[in-house]
C-alpha cells in the first residue's frame, strides 16, 4: 500500500471558494436543448416545455453559472431569431454542427429555466459574423429595463424585468479554423476590443471575457493571448481557457494525471496577461474563465463522422458515456480549478445535458446521472468559505504526456463550521493510506467520507444500468488526535467533510 500525508494549515489561504468555479454550460448542439432541457411532450414538462425531471437534477447538480448558447453555435446565431411568438420563428441551418435549429428556445425561455435551477446567466455575444450594433442591441434587450424599442420588445414578449445579465462573452474560440468567421489574434483583438468598449459605454459594470486559446495545443497558444490582450486589455475582465482531455492509446496514467496540463494552461495564460499589464502600466489583473473543460473522446467522434450529410433537428452527437475513470479526472480538473481560485474566478463544465454532459436523457423517458456527475455535484456541495492549500508528501510517477504526477492529489476548504477535504489516488493498482493533519482547523468528528472508485474504472451508468457507478461511504475514515487516517482505493476520488 502506498502511503501519504498531509497537513492542513488554515493560514495558507489562496483566495474565497469562488461560486462561479460550478458554473456549467448548455449549447444548442445535439440533444443539449431539445429532448435534453427541452421537451414539451415529455411527462414531467412544465408549461414552458422544460422538463422538471432534469432541472431536478441540475439542481443536485449544484450547477451556478450557466454558459449560453455556445459554443461554436453562436458564431452563425442571430439572436432576433430566437425571441417573440414561437411560431414566427425561423428554422435555421447551423453551419457549427451541421444541424437545424428550431429557435423553440430563445433568450426569454432560457432565463425562466434558469430561474428554475437558481443558475446565473452568462452570454454569449456573435463576434465573428455579426459586430458591434448586433451585440448592443442584444445587450439592450436582455439589460435594459424598458423605454426604448428594444426593451419594450422584451416586455411585449412577456418578460417586463430585465435579465439582468453581468457576464458576457465576446464570441467562442476564434482562434479556430473550425469556427464561421475565425480570425487571426490581432484582427479579433481588434474587435473585441471595440465592441467590449461599446458595451461598456451601455453598462460599465458588465464583466467581459475575450477569447483565449481553445486549447494549450494550437500552434498560436501563449501569442494569441498577447495579441489580443494587447487590444482589448483595458475594456475586458476575464480572458477564456478551453480544455478537454480523453485516454489516448491506453494510456491512463498520462489521463489521470491530466490537471497536470491544466495548471500549465493556467500558468501560462496568466503569464502572458500579466505581461501585457505590465507593459501598459496597468494596475488591473486579467481573470481566467476556464468556461468549457471536460473530457471528451473528440477522436472517436471526429472518426465516426456522427453529423452525416443530413440537415437534422437535434441529432445524437457527442453522447459521451463516462466511466469511473473519467470521473475521476474530472473530479481532479474540478480539484485543480480550486486551487487556482485567486485568479480562476469562474469556470464552465462543459456542457450540461446529452452533449459530453453529466446528465442524460431519453426522449418520453429518464433522465439519468452519469459517474461525472458525483464528483461535481459533491464538490459544489461541500466546498465554501476559503480555499486552503494542503503540504501533501506523496509518491510520484512519471507520466508520458505530462511528465511526474503526484499519486495523492488534494486541496481543501475552509469556513466557520466545516473543513473539506477532497482527494485523489491516481494509482493504477495499489491503495493509499493518507493521515491529513487537521489539528489547526479544531475538527471535532467527521461528519462525510465518501469515495467514487470501482473494480472496473471503465464501469459506466447507462440507460440500462443507470446506478452501476454512485459513490459510497468510505468506512476507512477516522479522526484521532487531530489526524485524519483514511484509505484510498486505485483510482479514485473521495470527499471528507469535517465539522
């Protein structure tokens, strides 16, 4: 057995537990929306076609910022499309994912589901083949409270409050060749710069996130952010991060160690905004929102050529079925965005239902967690007050993508009743014991342990088997003389919460 300690000092604080960080993420792609969210035919639908057996679910979830609505989606949307009477509405083609858009649910629809789930809306804005007045007059609508012609369009469409929206995105992954109407860094700086400043003539307070890399692999990643910060630095708040990772030939050690790149993304990224604040003598700091991170098997899919040549209403694409592995390394991901919370101060799972999603659904029938879902849900939980970082003594491995990982990975939070403790055990084979030295925080019992492992990490929840992975209570854990002693099962992610 493996062995490993660490010690919880509630001095080495590294910022508040940022609610944003359970922010999660819902594009009109596949079965996301409609007979994901959306399904007015469904037994548990509400009036406005939204099924309550999902917002049931996001609500365990504890999802708290939702991203909207894309995604590569948004760069061919028209948000004009997607408001007032639902039978005026236009198909559309989406040229993103090869797919027909209803515009059943629009901006109106959207924000009274969020209501529903007690979600705060993020959104998006088309950069890419639209411009500035389109993004104004969105704003207008969704911000204003009424008195001109777009805001009492809004009220005539039967939503007399406004939404009231803080964050905005200025378009998605623009870097991509992929995206309609990508750019080069210093075209789109360009752009986002000017439209960001217009947007905060309307509203100065809004929080504005440029686009970053959609990955730490495109050849451009570290000059794109220079380039475009170097435009829009003084009109935006957040620069965004994208990043998913899969099993690549088999290697799962490499994968579990996958927060590895993620802190290096992070590093990097920060680095380069910094850089440029200091070039323009600036005494603001950029922010990360790291709004799309998961895992995704993006080869598998990009193989199976899942879109076809048909234009379809919500086609089956990116249904990624998780296992406890991949659970695992989302939790980790989850772990790492934690730790980063002084300058990560709001990030997006990638995305919310169907789409390489926590949840599932069956058109007519159930809507389902997948092994991902635990992680995340237990940690929205859990986490509050400040976030502490443990001195852990661990074994390491060497990975070959990402270089030595440490066995036992943890980070902890703290406030006035609670300390929470989540853990780790990227090993293949053998079990860690780990003693946590928790005499500092005043911890009297343990009142929660539990762990997500399996037998089989390639074990799944499936339509037929929709309970084959949920975490259990981990009996292993005691607290003695101010030391926490607890097990930790190969390949594994646990949860203690002390009072």
């Amino acid at each position: 057995m493996l062995r490993a300690h660490i010690h919880l000092d509630p001095q080495a604080v590294v910022a508040p537990v940022r609610r944003r960080t359970f922010g999660s993420f819902v594009e009109h792609l596949g079965r996301c929306v409609y007979t994901g969210l959306y399904e007015p035919d469904h037994p548990t639908a509400n009036p406005d076609g939204f099924r309550m057996d999902v917002v049931d679910l996001v609500r365990e979830l504890g999802t708290t910022t939702v991203r909207y609505p894309g995604g590569n989606f948004v760069s061919g949307f028209r948000w004009e499309d997607s408001v007032g009477p639902r039978d005026q509405r236009p198909v559309r083609r989406d040229l993103a994912w090869h797919a027909l858009e209803s515009n059943q649910v629009g901006l109106d629809e959207f924000a009274r589901w969020l209501k529903l789930t007690d979600s705060e809306l993020m959104l998006a804005v088309n950069v890419a083949t639209r411009g500035i007045l389109p993004a104004l007059d969105l704003l207008e609508y969704a911000n204003h409270p009424s008195g001109t012609a777009l805001s009492d369009l809004r009220v005539a469409n039967g939503t007399p409050e406004p939404h009231d929206v803080r964050m905005w995105c200025l378009g998605n992954e623009m870097d991509g060749p992929w995206q309609t109407g990508f750019m080069t860094a210093d075209d789109y700086g360009k752009i986002a710069a000017r439209t960001a400043a217009a947007m905060k003539m309307a509203d100065k307070n809004l929080e504005l996130v440029v686009c970053g890399s959609s990955g730490s692999g495109m050849p451009t990643f570290g000059d794109w952010e220079r380039t475009v910060l170097e435009h829009a630095y003084d009109h935006v708040d957040y620069v965004s991060c994208h990043a998913y990772y899969q099993v690549h030939d088999g290697d799962l050690g490499s994968f579990l160690a996958s927060a590895n790149d993620m802190d290096y993304f992070i590093d990097t990224v920060l680095a380069t905004a910094d850089h440029v604040g200091h070039k323009k003598r600036s005494a603001k700091k950029i922010n990360i929102s790291f709004d799309e991170w998961n895992v995704w098997y993006l080869e598998e899919h990009m193989a199976s050529q899942e879109a076809g040549d048909e234009w379809r209403h919500a086609p089956r694409q990116l249904e990624d079925v998780y296992t406890v592995a991949d659970a695992v390394v989302v939790g980790n991901l989850l772990m790492t965005l934690l730790k980063r919370s002084d300058r990560v101060t709001s990030a997006s799972l990638a995305q919310l239902v169907n789409v390489i999603a926590p949840i599932m659904t069956e058109p007519g029938g159930p809507a389902w967690r997948q092994t991902t879902f635990y992680p995340f849900s237990i940690t929205s939980r859990l986490a509050s007050g400040e976030v502490i970082r443990p001195a852990t003594e661990t074994p390491a491995y060497a990975t070959a993508r990402h270089g030595e990982a440490s066995v036992v990975d943890a980070v902890a939070t703290v406030d006035e009743d609670r300390c929470s403790v989540f853990l780790v055990n990227r090993d293949l084979r053998k079990s860690a014991q780990v003693t946590i030295d928790v005499r500092g925080l005043g911890s009297s019992h343990i009142a929660e342990a539990v762990t997500l492992a399996d037998a089989d990490v390639y074990a799944k929840n499936t339509l037929a088997e929709q309970h084959r992975v949920t975490p259990y209570a981990n009996t292993s854990a005691a607290l003695a003389d101010g030391v926490v002693t607890i097990e930790l099962p190969p390949v594994s992610w646990t949860a203690i919460a002390l009072r």
